[in-house]
C-alpha cells in the first residue's frame, strides 16, 4: 500500500506543477496605479472603518505636508480593492485570471502620492470576493524603502523559520538521493523529507514577505494551496512506518482519502466548478481527520506496543507543537498580536525527527554493511578471494528459471580447472609455495573468466567458472586464452611448472538433467587433460 501510494501522491504532486505552471500563464491580478512613484515609509493603522455593503471601507485625511514621494501600504488577500482621493480612482486591484482564479490571490498595496494630494480624503474601499474572507486592516504611511524595511523586520521570524525548515527537509532530500541510494529502509525518511519540503514552503509563502517581492502573486496563492493539500500524505505515510500499526487499513484509507480530495480540488478547479478558495474546507476536513487518525494510532500505540524511542520521540515532539500553537492562538485572541510560537514547534519537532531519522538510517547503514561483510565472508574464498563451494552450490541453483510449469536452465557453460603438482609443491617446498601457486593459478583464472562470468574455487586445487553461453567461438577463444596465460606464467620459473589441466562442457537439455551432469562431463573432459599433460610430461 505504501509503495502505491507513494506513486499516487507524487504523480499528484508534479500534476500539481504542471497545473500551476499552466495557470501562472493566466493568472495576474490586474492593477491600475496613477503613479510609478515607487518610495514609500511605514505609517501605523489611522483609518477610520465602517461597512458599506459587501464592501469594508477606510477613510482617513491625507497630511497637508510633507506627502510628496509618500505611500500607504496595505496588505490584502482575496480582496478587489479601490482606492479614491476626492472622488478620483487613483488605485484598484482586481482578479483578471478568467475561469481559473476568482482572486488575485495574495497582494501588497502601495498607493502613492503627491503634492496635489496635501489634506485631502483617501478612501479605501474593500470588498472580498469570498463571503468568508475579512480583510486585515493593516495600514502602512511613509516611503516605500522604510515600509519594506518594517514589514521584512514584522516578518523575517517567521520567514527564517520557514527557510530552516525547507533547507533542512532539503538537505535531508540529498542525503536521502545519494547517501541511502541503496538502503531498502530508506521510505520513512524520503517521506518525511517531503513532509518538511512542503511545510518549509507552505510556511514561506504564509509569512506574506514572499509577495512583496516576486510578481506571481496569484502562483504564490496555488502553491500555499497545493502545499496544504499535499503535506498529510507523506507525514501520514511517515508515522505508518515508524508505528508497529503500520498495517491497520485505516491507514491505507485516510493516505487515499487524502490522494482523492487533492485530485478532486484540482479537477473542480480546472473545470471552473469551485477555485481552490471555495473548496479549502475539504482540506481541512481532511487535515481534522488526519490529525485524529495520528491521535487514534498514537493512543493505540501507546496502549497494546512497547513503544520504540523513535515513536516515543514523535509523539512528545507532537505535544509540543500542539502545546505552540496553543500559546500563539492565545496570544493572537488576547492581545491580537501574531506571533511565531507554532512554526517554532514545527521546526523543533523537523530537526529533531530528522536528526532521529538520520541516526535510525546511520544504524540501518552499518547493520547492511555488517550483513555484507558476513555475507562476502560466507561466499568468498579467504585464500584467492574468488566465490567459494557455498556460491557455487547457489548459483547453481538459481540458473533454473520457470517458464510455465517447467523449470529451465538458463543457457550455460562450466569449466572445471585442476591444479597439476599442487602436492609435489607442498611436499618440497612447504605450503606457502603451495598457497602461491594456487593463487597464481586463482587470479588468471579471474582475469580470463572474470569479466564474463563467475569463478569459484570449490575445493583445494579444484576451481570452476559459470558462463553465458553465447557461441562455440567465444568459448574456445576463452579456452586458448587461458593456455596462453598458463604459458606466458611459466616463462617466470616458478618452483615447479605451472600447469592446470582444464576441460569445459554446455549445458545440453536434451542430454543433462540438471547442471551437476553438466558438471560431470566438464569433469570429465578435465580429467582427460590431466591425463594427456601427465603423458606429456612423463615422455619428457
């Protein structure tokens, strides 16, 4: 299930991409300014608000000096905005993206103004284009450099906040490409990475600083989106396998649940049903379920597992994102004041995890490179390095394949080697000449067959290669070959002659049962060449 849906969220995901990259050729919001003065400095709130209808309007009278080269900033999301000096259009934004966005999305304001202006009445008059949307009120006077300098000072906490969290689920996204390329249990932290990815991004384009300076403001809108759609599925699929639970199917049901609403919005978009505004609650019905199906499993967890140090971590370290965003809720009810307590508690709980994740992967490492080396030690010949009997035996094996009900052998062919005089060296010369010899004979017989197949020794002067087998001509070039390297070692003036008596046989269905009768004739075939060497050797 995991693996499945893993492909369904990240073909949702770059779905997502490509939809918002065709919709950033329609968006913009349209914006008229009698003005290109482009100065400006802050100016607390001094507007007097009332209710006209649909529309919330703010009044003020401007300064009879001192205005010229001045601005008011204001910082609008999901408003058309119009903005008069004695009756006179001076400013307005509205959506102009077609069927695809009712909105401009999120916008920074700024009216300019001039001499002509001195103590005259602005009025701004603002009107959401959902019902549910209240505009923020906040009002900024002065040159626009002073202006960007307060906002960027109000916002940067929580832009730096968000930027930690996007580089650390970064780096983690390299770490996981490259460093764990080959673990298997890799899954839990790739999701997670993810996870910290969209949040990082989700919380840059929340801060409202992102808008200020980049010209897609309705594109910023759909990626706040799409990022909020997206984020449950791969921290769900995140805890599924950290949790002993992780094969209750009510995870599977909340992961596709989640798949389904995001494919849906989506659609409703395209097809100009409901923007991504109008349906935000089906994410946040999904996000309330996602949240009390981890409570659920946590509980469930706590209740019938002993519980392990990463899921304990994970669940101390969701109480305190709770305990955060608590406290800035509250301060935002009693004092009306925004503060950066819950995405403090995201990103303690992002560095923590990871560092877990990373520790946890750090162990999965060691434990497959100690499986490895006790795997190679169980396979490999300690003296030539080459596979040993153990290998042989398995591959052996595992050259059958199943074609329908019957097993076939996968075309092969075996050479069989045996060492001449191997217990003459070590009789005369003791067994370190012995070990030498075998290991000459060892590392020709991997250089020759090595590249194309491979070679065991499988007893103490018996070895054996397994190829493909590809044509008559290719196995006696292999075979002259190997003469020749015999030939040119014994230019050398080993202590006795080098000399291995070889034979080789293919794999023949319609005469061998199995590969051991393969093996039997390559055998054989050798032990005739031992004989023949012996011969010559003996008329000598």
């Amino acid at each position: 299930m995991e693996k499945r849906t893993t492909r369904i969220y990240i073909t949702i995901f770059i779905l997502t991409l490509i939809s918002v990259s065709f919709a950033l050729s329609f968006l913009k919001a349209d914006v008229y300014n009698r003005t290109e003065i482009q100065v400006a400095q802050l100016w607390n709130d001094k507007m007097e608000q009332f209710k006209e209808g649909e529309s919330f309007i703010y009044k003020t009278v401007l300064p009879i000096d001192d205005i010229d080269n001045k601005v008011i900033g204001y910082d609008s999301a999901h408003m058309q905005i119009e903005v008069t000096i004695d009756n006179n259009l001076v400013y307005s934004l509205s959506a102009k993206g077609g069927y695809l966005s009712k909105t401009p999305g999120y916008y920074w304001n700024f009216v300019s103004f001039t001499h002509a202006d001195e103590g005259k009445e602005i009025i701004f008059r603002v009107t959401p284009v959902y019902k549910d949307s209240k505009p923020k009120g906040n009002f900024y006077f002065g040159t626009r450099s002073s202006v960007e300098h307060l906002i960027v000072k109000e916002h940067l906490p929580r832009f730096i906040i968000a930027a930690t969290i996007l580089l650390v689920g970064i780096i983690l996204f390299f770490y996981v490409v490259f460093i764990l390329k080959k673990v298997q249990q890799k899954e839990p932290l790739f999701h997670f990475t993810l996870f910290a990815i969209m949040l990082g991004i989700w919380y840059m384009s929340e801060t409202q600083l992102l808008e200020m300076f980049l010209p897609c403001h309705v594109g910023l809108l759909y990626i706040d989106h799409m990022m909020l759609m997206l984020m449950p599925i791969p921290f769900l699929l995140f805890l599924q396998q950290i949790y002993q639970s992780k094969k209750h199917l009510l995870w599977s049901f909340i992961c596709y649940a989640n798949c389904i609403v995001v494919a849906l919005r989506i659609l409703l978009q395209l097809f100009d049903i409901a923007d991504l505004r109008e349906t935000l609650w089906f994410t946040h019905v999904m996000i309330g379920l996602s949240i009390a199906v981890v409570a659920f499993f946590s509980i469930y967890e706590v209740a019938k597992y002993k519980l392990t140090g990463q899921v304990k971590l994970n669940i101390s370290c969701v109480l305190i994102i709770l305990v955060t965003i608590v406290l800035e809720l509250l301060e935002y009810r009693v004092n009306n004041k925004s503060t950066p307590y819950g995405s403090l508690g995201f990103l303690f709980y992002i560095i923590v995890m990871a560092i877990e994740s990373v520790r946890n992967s750090r162990k999965v490492i060691e434990q497959a490179k100690e499986s490895e080396l006790y795997r190679k030690l169980a396979f490999t010949d300690e003296l030539t390095k080459l596979y040993n009997r153990t290998a042989f035996n398995k591959d052996i094996n595992e050259r059958f394949m199943k074609v329908e009900i019957e097993y076939k052998v996968i075309p092969t062919v075996l050479f069989m080697f045996d060492l001449n005089d191997l217990k003459k060296c070590n009789d005369n010369f003791g067994h370190e000449y012995g070990d030498c010899y075998i290991t000459m004979v060892s590392n020709i017989i991997k250089e020759v067959f090595g590249t194309d197949g491979k070679c065991y020794r499988i007893g103490g002067d018996e070895f054996c290669s397994i190829m493909d087998y590809t044509s008559q001509e290719d196995i006696e070039n292999k075979y002259n070959h190997f003469v020749e390297a015999i030939q040119k070692k014994n230019e050398q003036e080993f202590v006795v002659p080098v000399s291995v008596a070889v034979g080789y046989a293919i794999y023949d269905p319609n005469i061998d049962k199995s590969l051991e009768e393969t093996l039997k004739r390559a055998d054989a075939m050798m032990y005739q060449n031992k004989q023949k060497i012996k011969q010559i050797y003996k008329n000598k």
